[in-house]
C-alpha cells in the first residue's frame, strides 16, 4: 500500500471511492450521496487542489485508491491554530490492515507542517467503534459529544468530538497547562 497526497488527476477515482463510501457507511458522513452525485469533476479537483492548507490523502493498493482522509486547516483568524481531519474512509476489504493508520499519520504528519498549528479536531460516529479505537490510538481524546448529530432515514446517531494536541513531543496534554478560552 502506497500513502500520497491526492492530486487532480485523482479526481475521478477519489468521486467514485467517496460516492461508494456514502452508500456503504452513510452514518460516517454528514453529507449524503444524493448531495454529492452530481458534483462535475471540475468540483472535485477544485475539493482536492484548491487550497494549500487543505489536503486529501489516498492509499493506493497495485494502483487502486482504497483509501481517503482529509486534513484542513481552520481560515478564521482566532483559529488558525486548529487544524481538522475530515471524510476518513477505507474500503471494507482493507479495513483492519494498516490503511487507516497509514492515511491518518499521513494527515497529521501535514498538519503538524502548517505554522502555528496547536491542536487537530476530528468528529466520528459514536457507534462505530473500530474509528475510535484508530483516533485514540494516534492520541486523540474525547472532548465531547453531540446527541443526534446525524439523522439517516428515521434513526439518530450521536458524533463524539475528538482533539489530539500537537506539541514537542506530540503529547495529549495542552501546552503550559492549557488557557481557558473566553
């Protein structure tokens, strides 16, 4: 399995993946493939390559992506300091092998490049346990949790809120015994 960062050519492979992972996990998402399905590929190389401090990473395995994650950055000015990992998903078949591991320290490895950045944020399902295991196993910690933030058909999930604090060292512990935030 080969980790880079996606680039426009990937366009068509990335759509097909995600429009293929909002159908087999749409309680991961909180968009929906009847959202997506109509996006041009135009729209999609614009979501890959329109920004320097947003980047989506692939795995490839004999050439195929199988795998996806996002990492941005936050634009407001008293935010900078906070990237995001975002649209995590491997293909089932490569689920529990190291891709999503890989893809992960991959996105982090990019956030921990952008000047000043102090902490990462994440959102996942809170049902779905093999993601919480792979976050907290790369040093993220639950920092709260949103009742029924995604309503599919009729049934709701609650998401839990994820930090891992970027430092020296990597620790999970803020730096100089964090400051409150006002």
């Amino acid at each position: 399995m080969k980790i880079r960062a996606l680039v426009s050519s990937d366009a068509g492979a990335y759509q097909a993946l995600r429009l293929f992972a909002l159908q087999e996990s749409p309680t991961a998402f909180g968009s929906s493939h009847d959202e997506e399905c109509d996006r041009t590929i135009e729209q999609v190389v614009s979501l890959l390559c329109g920004s320097q401090e947003r980047t989506f990473f692939g795995c490839f395995d004999a050439g195929d992506l199988i795998g996806v994650v996002g990492a941005g950055r936050e634009q407001g000015a008293k935010e900078r300091h906070i990237a995001f990992i975002r649209s995590m998903f491997v293909a089932p078949g490569y689920r529990g092998k190291g891709a999503g591991k890989q893809l992960l320290l991959a996105a982090l490895d990019q956030v921990a490049q952008w000047a000043g950045v102090e902490q990462v944020t994440l959102a996942v399902t809170a049902t779905n346990e093999p993601a919480l295991s792979l976050y907290k196993s790369c040093g993220f910690i639950e920092v709260g949790r949103m009742p029924r933030a995604l309503r599919v058909k009729s049934l709701y999930y609650d998401e839990i809120n994820m930090l891992r604090w970027l430092g020296a060292a990597g620790t999970s512990a803020p730096p100089h015994g964090g400051v409150a935030r006002a």
